[in-house]
C-alpha cells in the first residue's frame, strides 16, 4: 500500500541499530557519531503473524506471503535542523514523506557513545526533536498564509475560500506557538482540509520507542521506561521498551538458536515484533487472508475498508468488477480443518458490495470483467 514509518531521533539513540535488526541485516550503517546516515535507508519489513502461519500449515501451499511495512531510517535531528543545522532541512524533508513516526528514545547509559545532549533525558530529548518540527510546521504553514493573502483580495467565491483558509491556519499557528503538535490539537475538518497538502510533521501519528539495555529489559520499574510511558500516556499514544543491542545480537543469530536466545532473556518473541504490529496499529491497518494449494497469502487494508475496496488491493480488476466475496473466519477454518467443512457448519458468509472486511477475515472474491 506504499505506507512507510520513518524512524527519527536525536543523533546516537541507537535509530539505525534498530533498523538494521529489522531488517535482519546491517543496511544502514551505525557508528558512533552524528549524521553517519546522510540518505535515508528504506527496508520493507515483514509483519509477524501467528494466523498465516497456522492457515499455511492447513493448506500446505506452495508459497506463504506475510504483508509488509515499511520502514525508513531518517539521520539524527538535532537543535537548529529547522534552521538548517547537521543538514537538518534534507532530513526534515525526508520525514515529511513518511506517513508515521516511530520516535527513539533513548534510555540507555553507555560511556562509549556519545549523547549529543550530554545526558540520558529521554523527554529532554523528545523535545527537542518536538521543536524542531514545530517550527519547520510553522515556517510552511507561514509561507501558505502569504499565498493565502493575496489570494483573499480576489472576488467572489475564490476570495471567500482562501479568507476561510487563512481562519484555520492562523488555528493551527496558534496551537503550534503554544507548543502543541498538530496532531494534539483537535482539529475539525476545515482546518485538517486546509493543512492536509503541507503534510506537516507534526500532523503525522507517532510511536514512541525506549531503547533500552539489557539490564533496562528485565526490570519492570526503570524509571527511564516509566518516563517514556507517561510521554505516550499523556498523547495517547502507543509506545514500546524495546533493546536495540539486543535485537541486534538476535538478528544475527541463525533461527534454530534465537529461541533459546529470548528464553534466556525472559522474553516470548523479539521486541521487533511488537514493533511492527505497534507499527501497523499505529497506520490504523488491518488484514485479510486469501488461501489455497498454491499460496496462502496477508493482505493489508485500512481498517472500514469495503469489499471491493479490498478486493482492489488484490487487483484493480476484482474491484472494478466486484459480484460478491465468500467470507469466513480464519479461527474458524483452523478449528474446522477444511472450507467445507466451515460451509457445513453455516459459518461461510456471503458478504457484497457494503460489507466492511474484518481483520482475519479469509476471504475468495468473485468478479466478472
């Protein structure tokens, strides 16, 4: 579907370790120094999921697909990127492209890397970061307005519609000089529409990350992690304590051993993969599953997405000529064992045009072209 995370922070927070053990190999480079990534690094990371697993191991098919997400690794932001400073108008540039951001924090101690702030402060450093694409909002959001006024001399409707525009940006500036982000500020319709082209960086929905040590990992009290709870809790937002070095040393491990490896750690799965699934969560996405001899396949959509709406993701064709889509429930074709025998049951549904596909939905769409 083209969505894309962009992962930021300030320099040093462990941003491309993270991203690199996403990947499961080392595509960004991470040294121990400011702005050692200079382009920003793009993966499509697979999504973990138990459910295509479990109907794979039903069908037997002869290719398995998981959907994906992308992920995209922005260089350090530091005080001043609005401004140009550490080449941050190019970086700021690049997260403007993203449709979410994923935060690091960091909440590690290590004598051996740098922190550009001179101390661990996991919210010291989420606001300055915050500023920074606070003011660049401000300075797109200016040079709109000044557009906007000369616009509003004109007569007529095209005078009324940019004096009605220029309403709701001075809105949003004024949320923005009080400091809060676009997207804490409640905006109705209007404002939104009157925004929505300046994709602004503050608008985007954020995921905040801890990045941890290991120490850091088994305790439930860190201070540190508490800290970066109440960030997330005081926004709504969604956040994950996740060790970069750790998933690092995972990543590099051959798949036999990493079990092992997080038992030892006390952990179920890699931190990674609530990563994503956050992520996903986050893009407010959800899945539907296609299945058979061939390929059983994850699909992503827009949670409220309609049939054919999902049936386009699939191939522009099905949903230009959608009939109708045969609908069950993945929990049910695994407990049953078979697609008849979820018919006998009466659990196969006959869904149409209006039906909005639920996540875990399998579903077989039919269409005439």
């Amino acid at each position: 579907m083209g969505l894309a995370i962009g992962i930021v922070g300030l320099p040093n927070v462990g941003k491309s370790t993270l991203f690199n053990a996403l990947l499961g190999q080392a595509q960004a480079q991470a040294a121990n120094y400011p702005f050692c990534t200079i382009d920003p690094n793009v993966g499509m990371v697979l999504v973990p999921d138990e459910r295509l697993l479990r109907l794979a191991n039903l069908f037997h098919p002869k290719k398995t697909t998981p959907t994906t997400l992308e992920f995209v690794d922005i260089a350090g932001l530091v005080a001043g990127a609005s401004k140009g400073e550490g080449l941050g108008n190019q970086f700021l540039s690049h997260i403007r492209q993203v449709d979410a951001v994923a935060h690091v924090l960091r909440c590690f101690a290590d004598p051996d890397v740098v922190h550009v702030g001179g101390k661990v402060d996991p919210r010291g450093d989420r606001d300055v970061v915050e500023t920074e694409l606070m003011l660049k909002d401000l300075e797109q959001i200016e040079k709109r307005r000044e557009k906007k006024l000369k616009d509003a001399k004109a007569p007529g409707k095209p005078g009324e519609l940019a004096k009605a525009e220029l309403v709701a940006l001075d809105q949003v500036t004024e949320g923005l000089d009080r400091g809060v982000p676009v997207r804490r500020q409640g905006l109705g319709p209007e404002q939104l529409a009157a925004v929505a082209d300046l994709f602004l960086l503050t608008g985007k929905p954020v995921l905040y990350i801890a990045n941890v040590d290991e120490a850091q990992l088994a305790r439930g009290d860190d201070p540190r992690i508490a800290e970066v709870r109440a960030l997330a809790e005081e926004e709504g937002a969604r956040w994950v304590a996740i060790s970069g070095k750790v998933e690092a040393e995972l990543s590099e491990l051959p798949e036999a051993d990493r079990a092992e490896f997080l038992h030892g750690l006390g952990l179920e799965e890699p931190g990674l993969h609530r990563l994503v699934r956050a992520g996903y969560e986050l893009l407010e996405l959800s899945t539907f599953f296609t299945v058979g001899e061939d390929e059983c396949r994850a699909w992503t959509i827009h949670k409220g997405m309609t049939a054919p709406q999902a049936a386009g993701t699939i191939h522009t064709d099905f949903e230009r000529g959608f009939i109708k889509a045969d609908v069950q429930r993945w929990e049910e074709l695994v407990r049953l064992g078979s697609e008849s025998a979820v018919r006998e049951k009466g659990l196969l549904r006959i869904e149409g045009k209006e039906y909005r596909v639920q996540d875990g939905d399998v579903v077989h769409f039919r269409f005439n072209v």
